[in-house]
C-alpha cells in the first residue's frame, strides 16, 4: 500500500520511518482490515472475528486500534477511520497490492506471493518466547542495570522531562491464569508514572482517538509461563517510543511466589527508562505477596472497567487478608469517592498515604492535594494546592482542571471559568475532557447561566454516551445537570425526563443513594407532597453518614424551594434556615451565600427592610457572581427606589452590568434581562420613556419564558400611559390579562405580578379589575405572612377605593398600609400621601391638601423623579402653590413626552371637579 509493506510471514508493518511487529491480535486486526477495506466494521463484530472464543475486555480493541495507527505512521493513521459509537473504517488511498520480487521478504515463495496464512514465528526463537532468548533477556537486562548504576554514580541526575506515555498488556487474555503479573505491573507501574507531575499517563479510552500530537510512548506489559520445563513465570516490559522505535524489551523471571518482588524491581527500570530524572527518587515497596497480587488483579481489571462498586467489594475483600497493602486502600478511597462516600474515602486515603511512602518531594505534594480533595471542608485548601502544581507543570491540564473543580466547590465559580475558558491542549484525556466539560456546567449553574450550563452538560453527555461501557457515572452526572439547568429555566417536563434517565443511570453505575436522590427530586417536581415523603429524611441520614454536606445542604435547600413554589413559605423559611446553619458549619461559602440571598429576598418580602440592608452589606463583603451577583444588585436598587434614591437605584444596575462578571461574560441571560426589566422600570420612575423603550428589548430576551415577556408587556403598558397614549395603553393591558391567566407562576411572583396588573388598571380608571387582583394578593399575603405584600395590595385597595369615591374604604385600607410601611419608604409612604391629599380634598382640608402637595412636590424635585413632579401639579387646587420649582418647571418636563403623567384617574370622584383641575400647571407657572 502506497511506500508502506505488510510483511505476512513475520507480521510486521515496514514503512520509510521504521518496521514495527505486532502483536498476534494485533496482526489479526489488521488482516481483517485488509481483506475488506471501506467497509464499516462494528466493534462487536471485530471482537467476534479476532477475539472469538476470548475473554477479553473492550479496551482491548481500542488498544489494537491504537498500536495499528501508530504502525502505520503519523502520515498514514488516519486510515483507520472511527465512526464514534459504531465502528471502524479502513479507508487506504489505494488498492491493497501483493508485493513484488523488489518488495519480497525472506520465505517467500519463488513467484513472490505471499504465503496464504501467517508463518511460524523466526526460526532462531522457534521453540521459546519470541521478544527475545530468556537467557539474554536477563543478562541484557542485568548488564543495563549494572550500566546505569555505574553511570549514575559519576554524573548529576538527568534533567526532568515532561513525557506521555501509555500502558498496554498485551498477548495476554482478561482472566487468563498467568495475567496477573502483567496486571499487577500496570497498576503499579501506572500509579507510579501517574505520581510524576511532568508525565501524562493515558487510559486505554484515550487510546480510541483519531491519534495524539506528537505520540505518547508506549509500554507494552506481558507475563507468561517461562517454558523450559518448569513452573517459573515471566513478566516482561517494552519500551516503544513516539516514533515506534523498540528498545529491547525488559523481562525478569522466577517463581510464582517471587513475581510480586520482580513486579515491583521490573517497575523500577520502567520508569528510570521513561524518566531519566527520576532514578534516583525514592518509592515505597509493593508490599504484597504472590496469592494477594493475584486478587487483586480483579480489582485492577473493575478500575480498569471503571465499575466502581467491583472496585469496593474486591478491595473490601482483599483488604481482609492483606491490610498492609497501600495501593488497593488508594484504589478503595477514589472509588469510594466516585460514589459518594466521601468520608468513607478519606480514612482510607489517609492510611494509603501512610503506607504508601516514602515518595519523590513532588508526588509527595500531589498526594496531599488528592488527600485535600477528598475533604468536604477543604475545598479552598485543595484548590490552593493544585493552584501550586498548575503553576509549576503548567503543561498538565489536569492540575487546573482539579483546581478549577475545587473552586466550584468553594463557591468561586467565576474564578474556575476563568481557569476552564483557557484553550484546551490539541489532546487532553477523555476523562480530563469530560471532567472539564462538567466542571464548567457546575460553574455555571452556580452562576445561574442555565443555558451555558446546558451546553457543556449536553456535550459531556455526548462524549460518555460515544465512550460507552463504564462511564455511567459521568452520563448520570451530565443528565443531573441537564435536569437542574431545566428546572432553573422552568422546564419541568424536560428535567422530569433527565432525573429519570440521571436515577437509572446512578443505579447502573452502583450509587444506589444517588439514585434515589434523583428519583426523590423528579418527586419533588410532580407535587409539593414529596417534600414530606420519608425517603428525605433517609437521604439527608445517607448524607450525614458519608460526610457528604454539600448533598445535604441541596436536600434542604431543594425542598424549601418546593415550598416556595407552593406558597408554603413559613415552611420555606425553616428549610432555609436549616439549609444556612449547615453551610455555616461546614464552612461552604457557596451555600452561606446563596442562602443569604434567599433570606434576603424574605426580608423584602416580610418587610423587615433593616434587616435586608443589613444582609446586603454582609453579602457586599462575599465572593458573589453571576446570577447571585445579579440578585443582589436587583435587591439592593429595589431598596434604594422605595427610599427615593431613583438615581443610586439606576447606578447600582450599571455597575451589575458593566462590572467583572458582565465583563467576563459571568453574567447569564436570564439575569442580563431580569436587570434590564429593572432598568426599564426605574427609567419609567424617571420619566425617560424612550430610554426605558431601549431596555425594554433586553428584559424581554435572556430565556426566561412567557413570565419575562407578561412583566415587559405590563412596563410597555406603562410607557404608554405616561406617554399620554391611554387608549392604546388599554388595550394593550387588556391583552396582557389573557396572558397573564394562562401564566400563573408559582410563590410571589404571582403577587408581584398582579400587583403591577392593578396599579396599571387603576391608573387606566378601571379600578374594579384592580380590586379583584389586589383582594387575591392580599389574601395569599395574609397567608404567608408576607407583611410587604400586604402593604402594597393595601395600598393598591386604597387608591382603588379613593377613586370610585369610597372614602371610608379608602382610609381604613390606608391605615392599615401605614402600619405595615417602614417609615425610611418613601416610594410606598408617598403613595399613601398622595391618597391622604385626596381624601383632604373630599373633606375640604384644602390646606392640609396642600401643605402634603408642597411636601410632595420638594421630594419629587430632589429626586429628580418627573412624572412625580406632573402628579403633584396634577393635584394642585385652583389658586393654591404647592411649591418652588426649582431647576426645570413642570411646563419643561410636561414636554419631554409625558403628557399621561397625571391623577385625574386617583381624583375622579371628587365632588368639586372646578377646585382641582385636569392640569394646573399653566396657571401655577404664570402666578410664579
């Protein structure tokens, strides 16, 4: 094929830049590769054609792929094709030709066919292994070992360099009775490699890529019968560098009992080879015997299988006969890890830790990292520490990508997307790709960027659907992000789906608690009821157990909100609270602050304004982002518009939308447009209409559902009546009410939405629509006991009733309002000023009317609020001067386009219409 030749008799692949012999299954492959190239081969198939009658794993597919592409050449790899989730295609640019007599090999036949099946093996290893006589393995090897010591003694270590490498058994069935050593090899082998920071060790799910840039070496790991005649084993390494050079391979032999001890002697060549630097650390022993590492390469082969739960029982049984043995307790604690357990976990990675030493000062460091990351309590510390092996290797990904991880966990995710958004290397490991995939969902979820978080789940999902067998765990992790970024964006039909997929594929991968956590939250989502299932109290147990807190703050914090969303907020609070000491004791920034942020949004809500000011001065001081840092400015400008500072109001919005998160992109859409519905509404205050129109495009994106476009619909209706376009504004509002019944959110979103209903049917002269919709609030405002609803619906009663001329009505609802209002609340208290004016006016107090007026008007200038200055002059009775006017006159504002700025609608039924009328504002000006 093209300047590349498959030698059949001796199975090997010969091109310009070496000839590489492969292993028989290997060969196998490639020969059927080559009876039917272009052709789809499923991998099932392939097993089935190569492998038939084996025991084998299915790495040792994408092994075999692997080993080919890398045989063929850099420039030739890509004709082996992968079809992700199918198969495999040979795909070489030309015919396959036999070779000719200038191509021929020694055996070939006189008219240079080659021979129709493979042939014996060289004749000089006829009769014995074929990697080399066992007699000169051992010599060669003995010679290199003497060779190195003496060369290390008369010259300085060798610089260390960063190295890729990759660890294949091969010629070796799963399960056979003489795979153990090569096994035990790899896991010792592997964890050593994987303990230096400047090597990069990949999996055999790495090896299923389309090649790796430039290519990593590989060291190929077998054991066998000795032969001879005897019982002795053989356990063997060889070195392949990135060219596919071979060095001559490494073996040692011996008995059954004496493998454990040439394992660990073989190990340590191995990485004096790929390391130079390194031959002089130091390592711990093995530490087991010949009928414990022969266990234990069960063990291996779950971990290699990533079934987690086989990793536990077998490291759970050996560990019975075999305590001492560091490396299966290392193995025992990260899959008690990946399962949840965390405390569990940390016990036996302290005592790994303990019985796996002494180590190089390096891997020391990486190993009190993993020792930190398994502390719920110490994820700062554990990102502090991968911070400091980042900035020393910053060639490893991993290192940020653990670090990133562990600042999710602390709660600063706008930091870990900063590490995240770097470019990633051209390859990085697929379990570092889904890592990141998924850190980067987290972070965003935390930022409340449901549709950023969505993006990145939806791939991780894709990436371990295509891997397969395995990598359940990351596939239920995906689809539980998924599901939370679908309850965040108000889809329960879609999350329902992704909890249920999440629970089965929890229970595939052997997290039986997790599993039942997500059918508990796909509960909460049918009915508010499964909040009093007992199966919460079960989990928030399994929770305390295994030390997992961030699981038990969720519960907690879960459940409140279904309490919340179904108006069940006394219950909402207590959750809260149980959810904030928790997070308080455990130390998680994150939770304390989002809880904060809740409670925060109750103090508006029960009117204990002091006490919100209070928390927003706490929360100033926090390492808040994203959509947290969204809600605190939304919460804090709301404070500031009901004290009158319209203007602080609009400059604490800026400063949400143009500081660091806005910047760097940290802030999701939905709160981009919940800040602009904000905007719009304090422009409106200021009577800048056409400004408001501007910010009215962006509160009606970000994703937010039929909810943001009723509240944009109801502020538009709003700017037309200021606009002086009442008629259009109607109908605009009566349009509006139809949406409006068919959105019907959960909690006090549906008072505040029908609070701003009514005011704008009051100020339409509709005030009989505006009653019905305030009664409902105060009704479920009564209920919650939510005193700052209460006010506002009292408040929209007493202008209701002010304009139909109920005055009675009027006074008792204003009263009651007056003892719900903060007395530093202006915007409420002016409200109610303004229907104390009229209700002077109906009792022909015309001084005490205008004496309020003139109140009115001083703090209506010094906000600089217009439409508030042309509703006091809308008042003013004939003849009598509310006030100065400095600066620009209501003559000025009235023409800036807000001809509707007026309370003929509030004094409709005054007896008297001649003492107030529509609009003295001309006649005021001329007097003055």
């Amino acid at each position: 094929m093209e300047d590349l030749v498959i030698d059949l008799r001796y199975r090997r692949v010969k091109g310009p830049e070496a000839a590489t012999e492969l292993p028989n299954r290997m060969f196998d492959l490639l020969l059927v590769f080559l009876a039917r190239p272009h052709v789809l081969h499923t991998r099932t198939a392939l097993f089935e054609e190569v492998w038939r009658g084996t025991v084998v794993e299915d790495a040792n597919l994408s092994q075999s792929i692997w080993m080919l592409r890398k045989a063929l050449g850099p420039t030739r790899r890509h004709w082996i094709r992968t079809v992700p989730g199918s198969g495999y295609v040979f795909e070489p640019p030309g015919p396959v030709l036999a070779g000719g007599a200038d191509t021929a090999t020694p055996g070939r036949d006189d008219a240079g066919q080659a021979p129709a099946a493979p042939a014996p093996p060289h004749p000089e290893s006829a009769g014995r292994p074929r990697w080399l006589p066992a007699t000169l393995a051992i010599f060669v090897l003995a010679c290199a070992t003497l060779g190195v010591a003496a060369w290390q003694k008369g010259r300085d270590p060798a610089p260390i360099q960063p190295v890729t490498v990759a660890l294949l058994e091969v010629g070796t069935a799963a399960g056979g009775e003489h795979a153990w050593p090569a096994r035990l090899l790899h896991a010792w082998l592997g964890w050593k490699l994987r303990q230096l920071p400047e090597a990069v060790v990949l999996g055999e799910h790495d090896l299923a890529g389309d090649g790796w840039a430039p290519d990593p070496a590989v060291v190929l790991l077998t054991s066998g019968p000795a032969g001879d005649g005897n019982t002795d084993l053989f356990v063997r390494a060889q070195l392949v560098n990135g060219t596919g050079a071979a060095r001559p391979p490494m073996e040692l032999r011996g008995s059954r009992m004496q493998m454990p001890e040439m394992v660990d002697q073989l190990s340590k060549m191995v990485v004096d080879a790929i390391a130079p630097g390194r031959s002089t650390s130091a390592w711990p022993a093995l530490g087991i015997d010949a009928d414990g590492a022969q266990a234990y390469a069960d063990v291996v082969a779950a971990r290699h299988a990533r079934d987690w739960p086989g990793v536990v029982a077998g490291a759970q049984r050996l560990l019975q006969e075999h305590p001492g043995f560091g490396l299966v307790r290392l193995d025992l604690a990260q899959a008690q890890a990946r399962l949840g357990e965390a405390a569990i976990a940390q016990e036996q990675m302290a005592q790994a830790r303990r019985l796996l030493a002494p180590l190089p000062e390096d891997a020391a460091r990486m190993m009190d990292a993993r020792e930190l990351a398994l502390s719920p309590h110490k994820a700062p510390q554990a990102a502090a520490a991968y911070a400091e092996l980042a900035e020393a290797h910053p060639r490893h990904s991993r290192f940020r990508l653990h670090q990133a991880r562990h600042l999710v966990r602390s709660g600063e995710a706008r930091a870990a997307l900063e590490i995240l958004g770097d470019p990633a290397r051209d390859h990085e490991p697929l379990e570092t790709r889904i890592g990141r995939l998924l850190t980067d969902a987290r972070a965003r979820m935390l930022l409340g960027d449901a549709e950023g978080a969505r993006a990145s789940a939806r791939e991780a999902a894709r990436m371990t659907q295509l891997a397969g067998r395995g990598w359940e765990l990351e596939l239920a992790e995906s689809l539980m992000l998924l599901a939370r970024s679908s309850l965040l964006r108000r889809d329960d039909d879609a999350a329902l789906v992704m909890l249920e997929q999440s629970a089965r594929q929890f229970d595939l991968a052997g997290s039986t608690a997790r599993a039942l956590t997500m059918r508990f939250h796909a509960d909460l989502v049918r009915s508010p009821e499964a909040a009093d299932d007992p199966v919460f109290e079960s989990l928030l147990e399994v929770a305390r157990r295994t030390g997992d807190r961030d699981a038990e703050i969720e519960l907690q914090h879960a459940v409140a909100h279904r309490h919340y969303r179904a108006g069940q907020h006394r219950r909402y609070r207590e959750r809260l609270d149980q959810a904030a000491a928790i997070a308080n004791e455990s130390g998680n920034r994150f939770w304390r602050h989002q809880v904060e942020l809740d409670l925060l949004d109750e103090d508006i809500l029960l009117g204990d304004l002091h006490s919100a000011h209070k928390r927003i001065q706490r929360l100033q001081g926090a390492p808040t982002a994203g959509g947290g840092a969204a809600r605190l400015a939304l919460a804090q400008a709301y404070l500031l518009e009901q004290r009158g500072r319209t203007a602080q109001a609009l400059a604490t919005l800026d400063q949400a939308e143009r500081g660091p998160d806005a910047g760097g992109g940290f802030l999701p859409p939905a709160s981009l447009a919940e800040l602009a519905c904000a905007r719009a509404r304090l422009l409106l205050r200021q009577g800048r209409l056409g400004e408001a129109g501007d910010a009215l495009v962006g509160c009606r994106g970000g994703g937010r559902g039929p909810l943001a476009q009723l509240e944009a619909g109801l502020l538009d209706a709003r700017r037309m009546q200021l606009s002086g376009r009442p008629r259009a504004a109607t109908l605009r509002l009566s349009s509006l009410a139809a949406e409006a019944n068919s959105t019907d959110p959960d909690g006090p979103e549906r008072f505040w939405l029908r609070l701003d209903q009514a005011d704008l049917y009051n100020r339409a002269g509709m005030p009989e629509q505006a009653q019905a919709l305030l009664r409902g609030v105060r009704e479920g405002a009564e209920r919650t006991g939510h005193s700052w609803l209460l006010a506002l619906a009292e408040t929209g009663l007493a202008e209701a009733a002010a304009a139909q001329g109920a005055w009675e009505a009027a006074g008792r609802h204003a009263a009651s309002a007056r003892r719900l209002v903060p007395g530093d609340t202006r915007s409420l208290s002016r409200r109610l000023d303004l229907v104390e004016t009229v209700l002077a006016l109906a009792g022909g107090r015309v001084e005490e009317a205008v004496g309020h007026l003139a109140r009115l008007d001083a703090e209506s200038h010094l906000s600089g609020d217009a439409p508030a200055i042309l509703e006091v002059h809308s008042l003013a009775p004939g003849g009598a001067d509310p006030g100065s006017c400095p600066g620009r006159g209501p003559a000025d504002i009235a023409e800036d386009g807000l001809g509707g700025a007026s309370l003929e609608w509030l004094a409709a039924s005054l007896p008297d219409s001649a003492t107030v009328p529509a609009h003295a504002l001309q006649d005021e000006l001329a007097r003055r």
